[in-house]
C-alpha cells in the first residue's frame, strides 16, 4: 500500500514487484545513476536539507553477484575446485594442506573481474564489493555513495569518499574549505596516522574515534 501511494496509483492500479524494480534498475548505466543522485542532491538541498557541517561516513561490504567457485588462477588460468583436487592428489586430503588460501593477487573471477574475495561482516568469505556513504549527520541527506574493491581498508577508501563529498557538496554551494572546514565523523576503523596527517589543515576537521590501545 504504501508503494501504491508513493507511486500515485489508482486503487486498482497494478503496484510493480521487486524484481521487477531490480531489473529495470540493472538496466540503467552508472552515468544515469550518477546524474539521478545529483539531481536529487540540488532537490533536497534547495529545501534546506543539505548543511555540509558534519559529514559522516561508514562504509560495508556486498556480496558481488559472482560465484568463487567459478574463480581461476590470474597466472595459470586453473580453477579453484581444480586445484583443490590437484592438492589433494599431491599431497592427500588434509584440511590444513598450504597452498589453499585464496588472495586477490592470485585470484580473479571470470565472470566479474573487478569483484574481489573478502570476509563479509558474518564471518564469511565472498566476491564482494565495499560500498561508502559520506552522510550530512544533521539531516540525513546521503552526499556520496561510492562504490570500492571489498579489499581496500577505510583508511584508503576514506580520501576518495571525502573527495567525491567535496565535489557533490560544491555542486550545491554547501561545500567545506579550508578557511571554513566541516567535521568529518569516523569510527575507530579510520583511524591512522597516515589518514589524520593527509587531512590536516584541510577541508575537514577530522572527528574519528581513536582505537582502544593495549598498554
């Protein structure tokens, strides 16, 4: 019913499924992705909803919507249940057996090359991909969604995020400068040296937890 309602339609009206969303939003390119946000963007914030003072980000992983098990050797093109019974072979089955940890340097999938393997939040190996929000925290308003390799950390996606934030604040006149710098809120994850000394004196005054250190 309340799709029905966002929708506008008759009460008779057919509402679309999910999956039927989901194809139709599969079909359209990243560039109207991006132009849809920006548009959005530029609507919000001329309602007000758009402050630019606190900027937070957090990031996740998603499953990519490919297989491991189709997943070959970069080098030698063997696959992966193909050299799981190579082992075997060699040298028996053994579950503690070297040679079968799985790396990004020595891995790719065939059917989608720029996924990479990477342990979601469950405690499971997947091809995944590492999505990071950049949000204004005093509205809500999402002001970048970036799209990284699942095995990049958040201290090195966390620059490029703020980068696109900046570009995405500037289009709408909510931009941070260094004269007039926004917060920039983190979890204890973002938390390096290298991170804090690259954004001082910057556009953003970085407000990120400091990891608990053993003593």
């Amino acid at each position: 019913l309340s799709l029905r309602e966002f929708l506008r339609l008759e009460s008779r009206a057919r509402v679309p499924g999910h999956s039927w969303l989901s194809r139709t939003r599969k079909r359209l390119s990243l560039e109207v992705h991006g132009e849809v946000f920006d548009w959005v963007l530029a609507l919000i914030a001329k309602a007000g909803l758009v402050q630019g003072d606190r900027v937070g980000v957090d990031a996740s992983t998603m499953e990519a919507n490919a297989a491991l098990r189709n997943i070959v050797q970069r080098a030698s093109g063997e696959g992966y249940r193909e050299m799981l019974v190579r082992l075997a072979e060699e040298s028996g089955i053994d579950r503690k057996r070297k040679g079968k940890k799985l790396s990004n340097e020595d891995w790719v999938s065939k059917s989608d090359p720029e996924a990479k393997i990477a342990k979601m939040k469950d405690g499971t190996t997947h091809l995944a991909y590492k999505p990071e929000h950049a949000v204004d925290l005093d509205t809500g308003a999402v002001v970048a969604a970036e799209l990284h390799p699942a095995d990049e950390g958040d201290t090195t996606t966390l620059e490029k995020t703020l980068a696109v934030a900046k570009e995405n604040l500037e289009a709408v006149d909510a931009a941070p400068t260094a004269e007039d710098p926004a917060e920039c809120v983190t979890d204890k994850g973002y938390h390096a040296r290298a991170v804090l000394k690259a954004l001082d004196d910057g556009p953003w005054k970085t407000r990120i937890a400091e990891p608990t250190r053993p003593y």
